[in-house]
C-alpha cells in the first residue's frame, strides 16, 4: 500500500517551475526545524515519520510547511517539550492579534 508521500509513477502532470518566494511563517517553521535538528530534539528521520504518518486525509490537505507545522506539534507534545494545551492557548493569543491588528510578523 501506498504512503501518502509516495507519489513516484503516479500522474499528477508537470511540475510548476515558478520561483516561490517563503512566507513569513514558512521561513519560521524552516528555522524552528533547523534549530530543533541541531539541538538532537528532532531529527530529520523522525520528522520525515511523522509526517508520513498523516494519511492521506491530513497529508493531501495541508501544504509542505502545514506538514511540516503539524508534525512539529504532535512531536513536540509527544516528547513532553509541549501541552497541547499550552500549544492552543498560543495559537489563541497568535489569532487574536492577527485580528486586532492585522500582524504576526511582530512579536
């Protein structure tokens, strides 16, 4: 059976070569991995895992850095470096700042 990763010899047609510029966020999740991989709390294998674990379902659903995002948070919480808890009532905190004033890129 097929991981949702596995998509060698499946027809999905050609792949876009436009240059794409990372986001803010995506440019922090990039550098919270990299960071994560150096200290040994994550490493790159385990990563590569988790993320495979999704499923289709998750997998199809979310962008590389979603991927990457989600993986993350279940790693973190299933270390015990995290709640989920303390994870949602941030993610809260991000949103209700985002609404007010419209900006993440600050902290």
């Amino acid at each position: 059976m097929r991981g949702p990763h596995d998509v060698g010899g499946l027809d999905f047609g050609p792949i876009d070569p436009e240059e794409y510029s990372l986001t803010f966020w995506e440019l922090q999740i990039d550098a919270i991995r990299a960071v994560i991989g150096s200290k040994g709390i994550v490493s790159t294998h385990e990563n590569r895992r988790t993320i495979e674990q999704f499923g289709h379902e998750i997998y199809d659903t979310l962008t590389y850095y979603e991927r990457w995002t989600a993986a993350l948070q279940r790693q973190m919480v299933d270390k015990g470096i995290l709640t989920q808890d303390e994870i949602d009532k941030k993610v809260v905190q991000l949103r209700t700042r985002f609404h007010e004033t419209g900006d993440l890129e600050s902290f």
